[in-house]
C-alpha cells in the first residue's frame, strides 16, 4: 500500500462547549492539518494522487476557517470545535471526491499544539454510499 500526505496550516479561534476547563474560554490555534491519502495501486503516471489537486482540495476547506471564530462558523455553530471534530470535518469535505477512485482518504489529522493531535481514520469496511 502507498501513501502520501499534504499538511497545511491555519488559524483560528475557539472556544469548546460543555468543557470544564481552559478551553472553555475563548483562545486560538495555529492549526496543522495533515490529509493522508492511500492506494493499493498507482496510476498511470507513478502517482497515488496528485499534490497539487489534493492541496487545492485542502484548501478550499481552509479558506472558510481560516482567522475564524470557529464557534460561528458551520458546522461548528451546532458541533464542537474540537480537533477530532475537525478533524472528521475535513475527512467529510474531501471524501466524497474519492468515493469512486483508487486511492482514499486514510486519516486526518489536526494538531492543536505541537504535541497535541488528533486523528479522524474511517473505518475499513465503510463503503456507504452517498446521495
Ligand atoms: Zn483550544
């Protein structure tokens, strides 16, 4: 199996609800985020997915989170702007793009701070199909 990864990295703030804590108070992160993406096969060119699509990919999702007030910014006015949620944020985002290729979206992962991460993999066997 191959695999590659792209990372990026925004800022945000946050403030997570029905948290005792510190980070019920309003603060920021410089986000990473790294999109890991893995193939059994190559394609024709040697590649399990070509970088630049995947950044742009990425990006895009960035764009609308980016020097956010993430609490009011959807989906996280209704869910928790936590790194595993946001984490399974940019798996929902991206995945549908790879429903029907080689390659797939092996894991998400976000770091909050440099030593605190958080990582989204969907399960094996997850073939649902999507309207
Ligand atoms: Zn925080």
């Amino acid at each position: 199996m191959f695999e590659v990864s792209v990372e990026e990295t925004f800022a945000a703030a946050h403030q997570l609800r029905e948290y005792k804590g510190k980070c019920e108070n309003l603060h920021g992160h410089n986000y990473r985020v790294r999109i890991s993406v893995a193939a059994e096969e190559l394609d024709r060119t040697g590649l399990v997915v070509d970088f630049v699509e995947l950044k742009r990919q990425m990006r895009a999702i960035i764009e609308r989170l980016d020097h956010t007030f993430l609490n009011e910014t959807p989906p996280f006015d209704v869910l928790n702007p936590s790194a595993e949620n946001l984490a399974k944020h940019f798996y929902d985002e991206m995945s549908p793009a790879f429903k029907t290729g080689r390659a797939r979206i092996s894991s998400v992962k976000i770091w909050e701070t440099d030593t605190s991460t958080a990582t989204y993999r969907p399960s094996e066997d997850v073939t649902e199909p999507r309207a």
